[in-house]
C-alpha cells in the first residue's frame, strides 16, 4: 500500500501553478484552512480529491460548507485536521489518531510526538512576512509515514 496525499493550508485565495504542479498525481489534497476563496477549492479538485476545513479567514457563506475540525481515513491511518493546533481539543493517543495536520501558523511543521505525527504544511498562499511558501506531501506506506515539506519556488506572485 502506498497513498500519497498533498497537504496544503493558509492560501489566502492564491492557488499559485507551482502548488498545482507539485501536487499533482496525489491520492487526496487536505487542505487545512484559510483557503481564502472558494475557486481555490475547485482548483484543487481538478487535482483530486480534496478533504478541507474552515480556517479563520474563511468567512461568508461560501465558507459555511466547510467544517471547523474533521476527522478522516485515508490509506488506513486516522487524520485529524484543523486549523490552529493550539484550538486541538482532543488527545490524539487515546483517540487512535496516526496524524494531526494543522496550518495557521505559516510554519512548516514535522514532529512526532508520543507516536502522532504533527504536520503543518506551511503557507502556499502569499508570502508573509520572511517566512517561506510551502506545502507537504504525506506518503501513506505499509512502512510507516513519510512526510515531506516542498518549498515553492520565489520567482511566482510574492
């Protein structure tokens, strides 16, 4: 078994070509809030499929769609997703959860912790401050998990 899924967050509205590029061929895209705009989320499901929650941003009816926090299965792992991972209300070891993604703070994000994948993708959307422009790609393996943060490239809208 090998799923790769594409984790996105904060994009504010920008679907920038380099994210739809280097998601392409994934599985699943989890975007984890801020999307920004709704046309963001249909660019994404030309992709694949796309599993996405409301981040603080996302206001207006347009958003109402999309839940606060989601719990899903993808290649036999549970994921939760939300946006602010200082919002997490639940523990994720005694709840069975394999991986909690989270966006919000434009960081990227690798750490286990008590056997839970942390992963925050970064911001794809546009730059912000001096920190960088990014997504993740997230390999579902019989092996295990395989995380990994793609830095998107400068020269595109900053």
């Amino acid at each position: 078994m090998h799923v790769r899924i594409g984790v996105i967050s904060d994009t504010h509205g920008l679907l920038r070509a380099e994210a739809e590029q280097r998601l392409a061929g994934v599985a699943h895209i989890v975007h984890a809030g801020d999307i920004g705009r709704p046309d963001v989320i249909a660019g994404l499901r030309r992709i694949a499929p796309v599993i996405a929650i409301r981040g603080n941003v996302d206001t207006g009816q347009w958003a109402e769609r999309y839940p606060d926090t989601k719990m899903v299965r993808l290649g036999g792992r549970s994921i939760y997703v939300l946006h602010d991972i200082h919002e997490l209300q639940l523990d994720p070891v005694s709840c069975g959860v394999d991986v909690v993604i989270s966006g919000h703070s434009h960081r990227p994000r690798i750490e286990i912790i008590q056997g839970v994948l942390y992963l925050n993708p970064g911001s794809a959307g546009p730059r912000r401050f001096n920190l960088p422009v990014t997504l993740a790609i997230l390999e579902l393996t019989s092996g295990g998990l395989r995380p990994f943060i793609h830095h998107l490239g400068s020269a595109s809208i900053d």
